[in-house]
C-alpha cells in the first residue's frame, strides 16, 4: 500500500492510539501553520490532538476534527527535533532541541511549565518519557544517553556505547528497556529497571547504515516488545528478533532513505514508512 500526497522528505509517521489512522510530517509543512519542516509528531492519548516539533523553532498542538491549530508553543530558540506524551496522570509533553534544552509542557499553556539543561547545552536529537511520568531520557550530538529525574532536575545516571548522535529513543512496551538508535548505524537496547547493573547495555542490533544524509532515522518496538525495527539510508527497514539480536527481515523497496518506522498499535504486521516521491509506503509481512 502506498499512501501519496506529500511533495517532500517524510521525517516522522505516527498511528493514533487505536491503531485506525496515521498522521506524518516532513520537509513539506503539509500542516500549515509552521513555518519550517516538521520533523516530530505525537497523538494525544484521545486521538483528537496531534502534536508537532517543527525547523521553525515551535510546537504545535492542532484539533483533527476542524482541522484548526489550536496553540503554539514558542519558547525554544533553536529547531525542535523531538517530541514525547505522557501515557498516564496529565497529559504532558517534552521537547528536545537544537538549543540544548529538554522542554517540559503543559498542553494548555503556550510556554513551557519547565526546562532541563545540561552543563554541556549540546543540541537533543531525541527524548523519551518513562511510564510513571518521572524520568525523561535525553539523546543527543554528544552520543551518550542520560536519565533526568524530573523532579530533581538533574541526571541521574548515563548510558555510554553509541559513537555517534542518537537519532531517536523508545521505551518498549514493559516499560523495562529503553531502545536507542545512533548516527553510528546501529541499535542498541538498555535495561532502565530501577536497581538494574551498572552496565545497562542489554544488545547491539547492526544491519541498518545510517547513510551519508545523516537524518535522525527513527527505531520502533512492536506491541508485543519482541521485536524492533529501524530505518536505513540504504531503502531498506531493518527488523531484529529483541532477544537473540537476529536479523529477522530486511525490506527494501524505498527510493530514499527510510527515515520512521512504527509497529501498528495492536498485535498486527509491521508497517513501514519513509519518503517516495512525496509518499508513505506500507508494507505487511
């Protein structure tokens, strides 16, 4: 299946939370109301909002029904490359940024309730926000991961092994492991247990190059948590048994790179998506 329309570069794809719709997002601003390429997206957890990271320095949260932006979000002051959604207690959103810093929103407010910064300020390429609300992992150019406690904030701990930018983080659905994916053409899994070892590095999952367009390529779970995927700068989707590290399938078909894959919601096929000629291509295996 291919679903076309845009006329640019696809950054990010997203299903809503029942698994019956697909929003995404690119170089083409196809959302008017940014005024640069959007490169994240996030469903509210009602699918009614959709949320969006954009080149132009804001968020967005936009109402699906009338198709209407209903707020900017405008205190970052470099691109915002990534977007996270509490999935539990209030609806919450965190950003990450060119600007080095980790936005903290609440979805009715036009500022940012909070930031996080490291003494470093180098850019955040990708974030996520643990289950219970309390902890927000930060990815970005320096390689390493880092754990913030919310409330403290500060870093907790990091975890050290990419040589390279990490591109995106995702929690798996137990909530027990943290994937990452890196400039450094690999993916890696992460035990993020609270008493887990010190060294919390789980696997290494190689077989996805990241290419020489060096876009921040995304990595997804399935429902299940026993398989992740990853785009590739080669066309292809790379999919890996989570346990053994095994290369389970290697899709090509795309004519660019691929830069988002997602698992659809439910126990059903992947899907994977990227940018061709302006259109999201799905394959079911």
């Amino acid at each position: 299946m291919e679903l076309t329309g845009h006329s640019g570069e696809i950054f990010s794809t997203r299903f809503d939370p029942t698994g019956q719709h697909i929003a995404s997002s690119g170089m083409d601003r196809s959302i008017p109301g940014h005024k640069g390429a959007i490169l994240d997206l996030q469903w509210s957890r009602d699918s009614h909002t959709l949320f969006s990271a954009s080149a132009d320095m804001t968020l967005a949260s936009w109402d699906l029904e009338s198709g209407t932006r209903i707020r900017r979000y405008i205190d970052h002051t470099e691109i915002v490359n990534c977007l996270d959604i509490s999935r539990r207690g209030q609806e919450l959103l965190i950003s990450g940024s060119d600007d080095g810093s980790i936005g903290i929103w609440d979805p009715r407010q036009k500022t940012a309730i909070d930031y996080l910064e490291s003494s470093t300020a180098m850019p955040v390429t990708a974030v996520a926000l643990s289950e219970a609300g309390n902890e927000i992992y930060s990815g970005g150019i320096e390689n390493d991961i880092h754990v913030w406690d919310i409330r403290k904030r500060a870093i907790t701990y990091s975890m050290i092994g990419h040589t390279d930018t990490i591109s995106s983080l995702q929690i798996s659905p137990d909530s027990q492991t943290l994937l990452s994916n890196s400039h450094d053409s690999t993916a890696r899994t992460w035990d993020i247990r609270p008493f887990a070892p010190a060294d919390r590095h789980i696997r290494t999952f190689d077989g996805a190059p990241t290419g020489l367009e060096k876009n921040l390529i995304r990595a997804s779970w399935d429902a299940k948590g026993e398989m992740v995927a990853a785009g590739s700068g080669d066309r292809s989707v790379v999919v890996w048994d989570v346990k053994t590290g095994k290369l389970l399938y290697k899709l090509p078909g795309h004519k660019g790179t691929v830069n988002d894959v997602r698992f659809t919601p439910a126990d059903e096929p992947i899907s994977k998506f990227s940018f061709v000629k302006g259109a999201v291509q799905r394959e079911v295996h």
